[in-house]
C-alpha cells in the first residue's frame, strides 16, 4: 500500500536536534516533496511531505518517536493507495 502522508514533527532544541530528525527521514525509503521548519522558542516545529510504502513512512514514525528530543510526531494521510486491491483488501 502507498501513501501520501504529511509528518508534523516537535523537537526541542536547535538545529543539532533536528539534524537527527533529518537523519532518520535519510534512511527511509520514501520520496519527499516539500519539507519546512521553523525555529521557535527552544522549538523546531517541522512538515514534511512524504509518499512510499504505508510500512516505510511507520518505520520513519517510529523511529522519530523514540528520540529523546522529540516532543511529537503527529501523521496526517493525504492520499492512500492500494498497490495491488484484491490482494491488499483480502489478505491480512
């Protein structure tokens, strides 16, 4: 299954916070189209725009979350769509 999926992510701290954020986002295995980031009070508050395989961008999620500096991450499907229908709809 693809998806379109837009990540609004919270660190806390600077640039060297969010670099690691960037760093896990590297090694997934999606296409990126639009990321922004914006530096507020201690904060990074940053969008990123992603499409791959629904399994990749949860892989991506996870592992953000468990870095200590991320206060949040909060995902919101744009689009979704199923590679093969019949296959994806009946099997589990």
């Amino acid at each position: 299954m693809r998806a379109r999926v837009r990540l609004e992510v919270r660190v806390f701290g600077s640039l060297d916070q969010f670099s690691r954020v960037i760093n896990i986002t590297r090694r997934g295995k999606v296409a990126y189209k639009n990321v922004e980031a914006k530096f507020r009070d201690g904060e990074v508050l940053a969008s990123i725009d992603m499409e791959g395989k629904a399994e990749e961008i949860e892989w991506i999620v996870k592992k953000m979350s468990a870095l200590p500096e991320v206060i949040s991450v909060e995902s919101h499907a744009m689009t979704l769509d199923l590679e093969d229908p019949l296959t994806e709809v009946f099997l589990p």
